[in-house]
C-alpha cells in the first residue's frame, strides 16, 4: 500500500512540473500564450492587474464553475483547489523562474511548440488519472467530461477553445487589438486535448495499476 502510494503522489507531482514546463515552453516561444493562460493574461492586459494575481482569480473562477455544475454532487476535490489556487500558480511562478531561456528565431520557437503540447497535456493526464485534486483549470474539463459522457481529451478541446474565444473576446473589447493569442495558442487549443488522449492510451492503465486505483489482470 505504501509503495501506491509513493507512485500516486509520484506522478500527480511529475504532472504539475510536466504542465508548468509546457505552459512556460508555450509562453517563451512568442508565438501566443497557451489557452489556459490566454484568458487571465488578457484580462490583466486589458484592466492593468498584476499578471499572477489575474491568474489566482482564473482559478478561483474554474472551481466555483465545478462547484456550480456538480451542486450537491461536489466533493472535497472541488473545495481542496480553493486553497490548492495558490500552491499551482506558486509552482508555475517558480518553474518559469528558473527556465530562462529563450527561442531566438521563428524556427527554434515553431521546433519548441510540440514540446510544449506534450508537456501540457502528458502533465493534466497525469493528474487527471492519479484522481487526487486536478489544476482548477483543467478540473473543468474533468466535469464536462462527465457531463457529456466523452473523454477529458475531447472536453479538453472544448473548454480549451472556449478559453480562446473568451480572450479574444476581451482583447478585442478593451485592449482593441490581439495581445494574448497567437499560433501557439491555436495549437494549444487543437493538440493539448489530443496529447491527453495519447498519453491515456499508452500509459493510463500502467499509472494507475502502479498508483493502486485499478487493477490489472
């Protein structure tokens, strides 16, 4: 028992510093921040708020959406993000820190931007299957995975191209030009969904058998 242990808590780990390297990968490489950061850098664009304190609220507003839809079926997964918000963006303020490099040229960004995917997807797939406490933001499409009775790939891609359209939205309406999208983003938007979906075909059983939450015969 202690050794599933060991492996759950290994990999729900390993998935917040795989989805904090994509993110910052998608962010370093010019070509648009990723869709789960698009929507609260935005609106720090458009209302001059601190970037990280943007990113806080976004969170904040991803668990009262799983709270909303779930109602009486919400558990203490949904309230232990509330204060897991500010360990998440810690993390990702702290990784991001520490990669400082950065891509010289639309070539090194474009060979930069599938690591990125992988990266942000293999980490949410990691979480998602470890059933512990998801990222506020990808807690989301875990619901609506539910909901529509699909795959948290497919429901990825959905709230993924909602979190596009709600950017571009807002930078339309208050900044009056594109600040927060670009092709990354629209990658992020197509492939980050498809990359859970292929990470959970290759490795999802594996994962779990080892973390104790299924059993393999």
């Amino acid at each position: 028992m202690k050794k599933q242990t060991f492996w759950r808590a290994f990999f729900y780990c390993l998935g917040v510093v795989f989805l904090s390297i994509g993110i910052t990968i998608n962010t370093r490489t010019g070509l648009g921040l990723s869709c789960v950061t698009s929507v609260p850098y935005s609106v720090s664009e458009a209302f001059s708020i601190p970037f990280s304190t943007a990113i806080f609220w976004y969170y904040i507003l991803c668990v009262v959406i799983q709270v909303a839809v779930k109602g009486r079926k919400s558990t203490w997964k949904e309230f232990a993000q509330f204060p897991m918000s500010y360990v998440f963006s810690a993390v990702q303020a702290w990784i991001a820190a520490r990669m400082t490099f950065s891509f010289s040229s639309l070539c090194q960004s474009a060979l930069a931007l599938p690591f990125a995917v992988c990266f942000t997807g293999f980490g949410i797939a990691l979480m998602v299957n470890m059933e512990f406490v998801p990222n506020p933001a990808d807690g989301v499409p875990v619901v609506l995975s539910a909901v529509i009775k699909k795959s948290v790939g497919l429901s990825k891609n959905i709230t993924d191209t909602c979190c596009v359209l709600i950017a571009l939205a807002v930078d339309l309406l208050f900044t009056g030009g594109i600040v927060s999208l670009g092709v990354g983003t629209v990658a992020a938007m197509i492939f980050n969904g498809r990359a859970v979906a292929l990470f959970d075909k290759l490795f999802k059983n594996k994962i779990k058998s080892m973390a104790g939450l299924i059993t393999i015969c």
